[in-house]
C-alpha cells in the first residue's frame, strides 16, 4: 500500500483535527486515514477512517480509541449512488 501524509494544521479548513497519516491499495480499493490528535474531544485518543469500494457502492468505517478503552468500531456506513 501507498502512504498518504496531509501535513500541518490550517485553521481556516478542519480545525478540529491535526495532522492525518494514511495508505489506500488500489488493487483493493482501499483508502485509510488515522488522526492522533482531536483538538474538540479530549477524551479521544484516535480515529481512524477507512473507506472502501465495493460493487460501486462506497463504504465508510470510523474506530475510536480514548482515553479509558482501545481502539473500537464508532460508526459504519455504505453509501449508494442515486
């Protein structure tokens, strides 16, 4: 997999978030990004975000880490064209 970098922190654009490292595979079509620092939540430790394509349809799995419990599974979702 390829790694992605988005580096330094705008303020005019996400403030809430800091620096993202990440890697996508084309092969499997895939794109991950992890943020360590969360500006607005205190308790989050990371957040990790991973997009896939399958069968044309996008799908969409957020994991958050805090203070008090590892990394877990926060949200999924599988958007559909229309």
């Amino acid at each position: 997999p390829r790694r992605l970098r988005r580096g330094g922190h705008r303020p005019e654009h996400r403030p809430h978030r800091g620096p993202e490292t990440g890697s996508y595979d084309s092969e499997k079509k895939t794109v991950t990004l992890q943020s360590e620092l969360i500006g607005n939540a205190a308790k989050v430790k990371q957040i990790t975000r991973a997009f896939q394509v399958v069968d044309g349809e996008l799908s969409y799995v957020v994991q958050m880490a805090t203070i008090t419990n590892s990394l877990q599974p926060h949200l999924k979702a599988l958007l559909k064209r229309i």
